[in-house]
C-alpha cells in the first residue's frame, strides 16, 4: 500500500524507542527469507522502494546519499526480503544516527515491502529483523524518521513499541493530527480538551 499520495502536505515526525529489549517476534512466513545487502542491490533496492511509493524520487544516487558506499556496512545493516519465488519484495537498514542528538542511537531507514506483498505480515517480520540486527550490532536504542501520512507504517511502528518524539511544539500537533484520523497513539502528558 502506498500511502503517500502526490499533492499531501509532508509532515516529517520521528518515533523512538528508548530500548530494544522486549521486541516483538514476527516470524517470516513459510517460504520467505531475509538475506543481507550484496554487491550490486542498488538497483533492486530502488526497485522495491520506488514500487512500496511511485512518488518520492528515488534513484540510485538516494542510496549513496543515505547509506554511503562500503560495502561491508551495507552488508551488515541492510537486509532484503526474499519470497518463495527468490524476487526481492521488501527492505530495511538497520542503520546508525547521524550525529549531534542520534550519535549513538541506531537509525530503522527505509522501511519498505511491494505493495503485491503488503497485509501478509511481512513487514512486521522485517522491522523485527531490523531491530534484532540494531541490538547485535550493540544499540540499545532506536529512532526513525518518517512521514505522517504513512498510516500503515505510523500503526506498525507504534505496535513495536515506538513512541513518539515530542521534542519539537509542531511535533505535538502532528500527532494530535494523527491521533484524530484514527490511528491508537497516546501521546505523553497531552491536553486533549486543546484544540488540535
Ligand atoms: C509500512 C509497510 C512496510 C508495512 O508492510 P506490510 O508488509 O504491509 O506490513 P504487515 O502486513 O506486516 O502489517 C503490519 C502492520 O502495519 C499496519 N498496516 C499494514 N497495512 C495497513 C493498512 N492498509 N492500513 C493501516 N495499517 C496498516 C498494521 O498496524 C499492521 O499490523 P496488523 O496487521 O496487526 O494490524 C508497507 O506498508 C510499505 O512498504 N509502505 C510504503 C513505504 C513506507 O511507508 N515505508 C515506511 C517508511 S518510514
């Protein structure tokens, strides 16, 4: 499911998760597997990426510019989701903030399943893989980025037990926002009798 659509306002929200014990295991399903990055994915990560959202522009160099060029990195951080019929159909990075306030934390970017595949658990399988893969590589603690009109994603991430990030005035109507459309966000030490 693509949730972003062409002419939406783009509200960026970040969700954290202030430790990685207790994660949720979502197994894959029968038939599915996750391998990690090899030389040479580029191409079909933004083939998967581009197919999960036609409406962000996305190229090769968007993965340069995100994770860089070494290879062993890649390798370790980014996994692609395998189905029975070996095509590529979902990714993730566990990757690292950078810098300033996320020095240290672990970073879930680009998060995304093809939407032929999207509703049969598969996403939640791979954040779950992502967040172990965060905890191996010795975080304690993850954030992300996205946007507020990715429901499906906001939903997904919350049920992993991100929370989120009100650091910011405008962040808190953002999710006030959210919370009105429907999707289960509590959000800490809020007024509900205020506006939103
Ligand atoms: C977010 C995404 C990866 C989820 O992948 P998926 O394989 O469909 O996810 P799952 O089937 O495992 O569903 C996991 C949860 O996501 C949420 N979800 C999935 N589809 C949804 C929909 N159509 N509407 C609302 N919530 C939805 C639900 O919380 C669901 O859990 P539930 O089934 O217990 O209710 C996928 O929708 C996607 O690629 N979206 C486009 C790219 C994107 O927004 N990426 C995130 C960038 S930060």
């Amino acid at each position: 499911m693509s949730t972003a659509t062409p002419n939406a306002p783009l509200v960026r929200v970040c969700l954290v998760r202030p430790h990685l014990e207790a994660l949720p295991d979502f197994a894959l399903p029968a038939g599915f597997d996750l391998r990690p990055y090899q030389p040479g994915d580029r191409d079909r990560w933004v083939g998967i990426v581009h197919a999960a959202d036609p409406f962000l522009p996305i190229s090769v160099a968007t993965h340069e510019a995100a994770f860089g060029q070494d290879a062993k990195s890649l390798a370790e951080r980014q996994q692609f989701l395998v189905a029975p019929d070996r095509q590529l159909i979902g990714t993730a990075t566990a990757w690292h903030g950078e810098g300033g306030r996320w020095q240290g934390w672990g970073r879930v970017h680009w998060l995304a399943v093809v939407p032929a595949w999207q509703g049969k658990g598969l996403g939640k399988a791979l954040l779950g893989a992502t967040l172990r893969r965060l905890r191996e590589l010795g975080y304690t603690r993850a954030y992300l980025i996205t946007e507020s009109v990715r429901f499906a994603a906001i939903r997904l991430y919350l049920q992993f037990g991100f929370a989120p990030d009100l650091t910011q005035v405008a962040d808190r109507a953002a999710w006030r926002d959210l919370r009105n459309r429907g999707v289960p966000v509590q959000i800490p030490a809020d007024d509900t009798t205020e506006p939103s």
